[in-house]
C-alpha cells in the first residue's frame, strides 16, 4: 500500500516534473479532443497568451472570431482512416490576426482516458521569420543588385574542391545549374580556349605567391557567344599557409569591352580617317607644291625666253638698222656712177656734143629713162633705210602752206602740160611749222601719181584747214591737203594694198607707167613718222582716185 | 673769155659741168685738190669759182675759208656743191663764205640757171 502509495506519490512526482517541465517550455501545448476540439490542456506559455483555455473549444479560444473549426485544422493529417495515429505534422502557420509565426508539430497520442487526442506544439518563430524574410529579401537584393552589376560571386573550396557559383555567375556564364560541374576544371572549360592557360597561370601564381587576382578574360558561351570578364579574388589560408578557399568575384565586362572595343574601331576609324585625311593634304600639298615648281619652272623658261626674245629683238634691231645703213651707204655708191650715166646722156641727148640721129636719139632716151627710174628707185631706197634708221635729218622751218603748194605744182607743171591735163587748184594759206620738204615731197610724189595714171581729163589740187577739235586723230591744228584724178582709179580690193612697199596694183598702165614701188610707202612712212600726220586713200575704180593728207599745223 | 675755176675730184662730175660752162662761154680751169684749188684760185683770180665741198686733203669748207682769208680779191664769187647726205652743210657752207650752193646730181642741163642765179644776187 505504502509501496503503491508511494509508487502513486512518485508517480504523481514524475507527472508533477513533466508539468514543469512542459510549464517551462517556450512553446505552447495544448492538447485537444479530436472530435469535440475540447482543450484537455494547457502549459504556462499557452497561459500566458490566451489565459487558462482548459476545457474551451480550442478554434473558438486560439482563433477568435470563427464560426467553425479552422480550415487549416491538422486532425485529418495525423490519423488514418481508422483513427489511429499516424505521423508527427510539423508546420508553420501564421496567425494574421496577432502578426506572429509559430512552428507547430501535431501528433494524435492516447489521452489517459484512453481516447486518441491531438498534442500541439507551437513554437514562436515570428523572430526568426523576420530575419528569414529579412535574409531573403537582402539574398533578393544582392541577386539584384548582381544581377543589375553583372557581378556574380564565387565560393572555391580548395580541399574538396568545390565550387559554388552565384546566380548571377551562371547568368554570365550562360550555364543553368545542373550544367555545371562545380568544379575548378569544369570552370576553366567554360574559359575561352586561348585564355585558359593564362587564367590558369594567373589563379594558380595568385594562390602560390599569396598575390592579387584581378584579371580579365573570355567566356566562351553554349551558343558561340563571347564574353569579356573581369575576375578577382583572394584566398584564404590556414595555419600552415595551405590554402583553403577562394572567394571572388565575376563582372561581366563585355558591354564594357564593346564600348571600348567600339571606342577602338571608332579611334581607328577616326585615325585612319586622320591619316587619310592627312594623306591627302600631303598629296594635295605635294601636287601644289610639284604645280608651283612647274609655275616656277615656266615662269624661268618665259623669263629665260623673254631675255632671249629680248636679246634676239635687241640682235634684230641692231640688224635692221645695219641693213638701212647698208643700204644708204650702198645706194650712195650706185648713185654717183648713175647721175654720170644720167649727166653725160643728157648732154649728148641735147646734141652738145653733136647731131645724133633718130635711132641713137630714141636708144639713149630708153638709157636716160632708165637711169632717172633707178636713181628715183635708189632715192626712196635711201630715204626709206634712213627713215627706218632714224637717220634722216629733221629740219624744221616756218613756211606758208601756199608757196609750198606752189614750188611742188611748179615742178609737175611741165609733166601735167605735156599730157593735156586740167589742173584745178584751190589752195589757202596758212603759216606753218614743220618740215618743208617732206611736205614738198609728199604733195609731188601724189601730184606724180595723178598726172602718171591720168590719160585725160583733170588733176585736182586743195588744201583747207582743220581746227583742232575737229581734227579727230589729233588734237592739234591740222591742214588738209588733197589730190585727186579722173585716173584709172584703184580696185577696191587693192587699196589696202597701195601703201605696202614694192607693190604695184596691176592696171593697164602698169607695164607703160614706170614706178618703184617704193612711192606711197615712203609717202606714208614721212606722213606718220616724220610730219605726225595720216594718209588716207579713196578710189572708185575706172574713175579716178583722191588721196588725202593730213598734217599738223606745228609739228 | 672768162675764167671760172671748177674744183671736183669727180672726173665724171668735173667734166659735165666743164660742158656746161664751156657752152656758155666760159674758159674752164680745174683743180682736184682743196690744197691745188686754193693756190689757183689765188694765183689765178678766177671769175667764179665752183668748189665741191666733200674734197680729199682740205675739204671745201676750209678751201674756201682760206681762199676768203688770202689776199686774193675776197669778192670771188665761190659756188658751192653740196651733197643732201652731209647734214648741216648749207649752213657751214654760207658760214665758209659761199654764195651759193647748188646739190648733187649735177644736172647739166639745169647748171647754168643755178649759177646764174647765184651770181646775180
């Protein structure tokens, strides 16, 4: 009795302990009827929430508000079929009412009385969710901001060789977990084949010498693609200096590389643009400067051909005014023989000497003709070199027009009787100053053409003044002298012809009129380079020719 | 028959005028020379003398100075024979003391009126 009393005291001792023990626990227990949910009971830390629930209906007292047993409720979880009790049911539920976590383990246990009822345990784990949820959300973050950096993080166990790789490793690596080997090997192959080595070189230096391992390198990608990363890491030792891991760090570099590869291409292009550029200014600069040499060089040649040009002008000049001297100094020598051939035939032609007959009468006349034609010729050659030498004499003298007109009619008056012509005259006077005998010369020289190209009918002489302002071609006084015929007249072609030397316009009269050639030429050459006057000639052909002077009053 | 002295190293020229005169009725003499021409002239006293300005040795211009300078009568008439190719000529020649002048070519034809007209003035 004693013996069972106590076994019953001891019994009721260990039950007392248990209570404490359950009563010390920082979880709830109930326990709970399974059909009529009646809390059976309760621990201190249920007591401390809810009060003393013992003998409430338990979702009406743990879950205020309900109407039924809760939906979540784990009795059909911890028995069979039959009622018998199967496994422990370990859960988290989170009561949204009162904001906490619990974790729950349910079991269905025999009560004392014998009926199978349900032990629940729940532990407050609302703190630990926290940190969880905390935890997640930071893992969530770093993802992010991995995965926003292209950072990803690698864990090397050098002993086992393990390695464990970021999400955002197997991001830049183009790898789904389940397709790495996560190893050391299994990452060098997914090196692009040419870095391998140095990659390899570089971590192993790394680990060996206890260095830095920062490098960049390719990743060779499932579908061909190539990335650039940036690796860095360092490693951790024991004791011993054995290395025992490695920690490090990816960056996916390849949008980097392709800006600077682009920044290259770009550089390159710029440059080699520059280049060209700069090329091409080279090319133009030489053609430019090859183009200013050829300037120079033509520029040389004409000056080098106007020198020549000039000294041959110079040597021209110089010979041109040797030939007139040669030729004034020659035509001097022909002239003295010629006025003996001319002086003698004329004697004997007047019979000084004594009678001749007609047949000596009519040859000499021919010799006499002939050497008054070729000395007339030598004359105008003479006076046409010296002309053209510049040596002819300038002697200038006060004359009136009038008597100058008189002593040049007075030695044409004897050819103009001869042949019957009409001499008309209507001259002025007018003092002058210039050169008189050129004057003279001129005005017979045109009278000599009239009357020898005018078989019949009138030679017309006038002169008459031209005030300076309507002189036109010189702004001087000038006078006017005029000689005109009712010849045989010029063919309009011919006329720009009459002034050029050794031309003779072909005419009828051409064979039987005797002339030089020379005649209007030197006419011209005193006009315009001796007395600064012009000549101009007029004709209608068959009817006869005006030719006109005009001179200066003063020259 | 009056004496006129001709001084013309020209032979051709010499002889035209020569004709000339002598158909007018003059006696000719005749020197080649200025230096000759001189001496006659004063020796002689010509009537006129006809002296051709472009003469070997003393040219005409100091043929006439020095027959002027002589004591020989200064009122010979002397007539010049000028060639139109010596500048200045006419001018030396009245300077000289000439009367006159007349130019080659001799014209014998035309000679006589010149000298006449010369003479008279």
């Amino acid at each position: 009795m004693i013996a069972e009393r106590k076994q019953t005291e001891t019994a009721t001792e260990h039950q007392q302990v248990f209570l404490t023990i359950l009563d010390s626990l920082d979880a709830m227990v109930y326990v709970a009827d399974m059909k009529t949910y009646e809390i059976l009971f309760v621990n201190q830390c249920v007591k401390d929430v809810f009060g003393d629930i013992t003998g409430k209906i338990c979702w009406q007292a743990l879950q205020s508000g309900q109407t039924k047993p809760c939906e979540f409720c784990t009795n059909n979880k911890i028995v069979d079929s039959e009622g018998n009790p199967t496994v422990i049911y370990r859960w988290e539920f989170e009561n949204t009412k009162m904001k906490l976590w619990y974790y729950i383990c349910d079991r269905a246990i025999k009560w004392s009385d014998g009926r199978i009822v349900r032990l629940e345990i729940a532990t407050d784990i609302t703190e630990r969710k926290r940190v969880e949820r905390e935890l997640r959300e930071s893992e969530s973050r770093l993802k992010e901001a991995q995965s926003l950096a292209h950072l990803g993080h690698w864990d090397l166990d050098l002993r086992g060789n393990r390695l464990s790789w970021s999400d955002e490793v197997y991001r830049i690596f183009g790898l789904a977990p389940q397709e790495f080997g996560a190893t050391y090997e299994a990452f060098l192959e997914k090196v692009y084949p040419d870095d391998r080595d140095f990659v390899n070189k570089a971590y192993s230096d790394s680990v060996k010498d206890k260095s830095s391992y920062d490098i960049e390198h390719r990743v060779k990608l499932k579908n061909g693609d190539v990335k650039y990363v940036n690796e860095r890491c360092c490693t951790q030792y024991d004791e011993s200096g054995n290395p025992l891991r490695s920690i490090g760090t990816v960056l996916d570099i390849t949008g980097r590389k392709q800006y600077e590869e682009q920044i290259q291409a770009l550089n390159a292009g710029l440059a080699r643009g520059i280049a060209e550029r700069t090329a091409e200014l080279e090319k133009k600069r030489q053609e430019l400067n090859e183009t200013q040499h050829a300037l120079i060089n033509i520029v040389e040649d004409l000056n080098q051909k106007t020198a020549e040009l000039e000294a041959a002008n110079a040597k021209l000049q110089e010979l041109d005014r040797l030939k007139s001297m040669f030729i004034a100094s020659t035509s001097h020598e022909l002239r003295t023989p010629l006025n003996s051939i001319i002086g003698f035939s004329s004697i004997i032609l007047e019979e000084w000497l004594g009678p001749l007959n007609d047949q000596q009468k009519e040859n000499l006349t021919t010799v006499l003709k002939s050497g008054k034609h070729l000395l007339s010729l030598i004359n105008d050659v003479i006076d046409v070199s010296k002309i053209e030498a510049r040596k002819h004499e300038i002697i200038l003298e006060d004359f009136d027009l009038y008597n100058v007109m008189s002593e040049a009619l007075d030695l044409v008056k004897h050819d103009i009787e001869k042949k019957g012509l009409d001499l008309q005259t209507e001259l002025i006077h007018m003092p002058m100053h210039s050169e008189r005998l050129r004057v003279i010369q001129c005005v017979v020289n045109l009278l000599s053409n009239a009357i020898k190209f005018t078989e019949k009918g009138t030679v017309r002489v006038s002169t008459r003044n031209i005030p300076a302002s309507n002189s036109g071609f010189q702004r001087r006084d000038c006078i006017e002298i005029s000689v005109s015929d009712t010849g045989i007249g010029i063919p309009d072609e011919s006329i720009s012809k009459l002034f050029l030397p050794f031309v003779r316009i072909p005419s009828p009269l051409t064979l039987k009129v005797k002339g030089t050639g020379l005649g209007l030429y030197l006419v011209k050459k005193i006009v315009t380079e001796i007395l600064s006057g012009e000549i101009t000639a007029s004709s209608i052909d068959g009817e006869g020719s005006s030719f006109i002077l005009k001179i200066p009053v003063k020259l | 028959m009056k004496k006129v002295l001709v001084i013309e190293d020209n032979k051709d020229n010499l002889q035209l005028i020569s004709f000339a005169l002598k158909r007018s009725g003059y006696e000719v003499i005749a020197a080649t020379t200025g230096e000759e021409g001189v001496e006659m002239a004063i020796r002689e006293m010509p009537f006129f003398i006809i002296m051709d300005i472009n003469l070997p040795g003393i040219n005409g211009i100091e043929a006439t100075k020095q027959i002027r300078e002589s004591k020989a009568d200064g009122t010979i008439p002397i007539i010049a024979i000028t060639s139109n190719a010596m500048r200045g000529d006419r001018e030396k020649v009245f300077a000289a003391g000439c009367n006159g002048y007349f130019e080659k070519p001799i014209d014998p034809l035309k000679i006589m009126d010149n000298i006449h007209r010369i003479i008279k003035k």
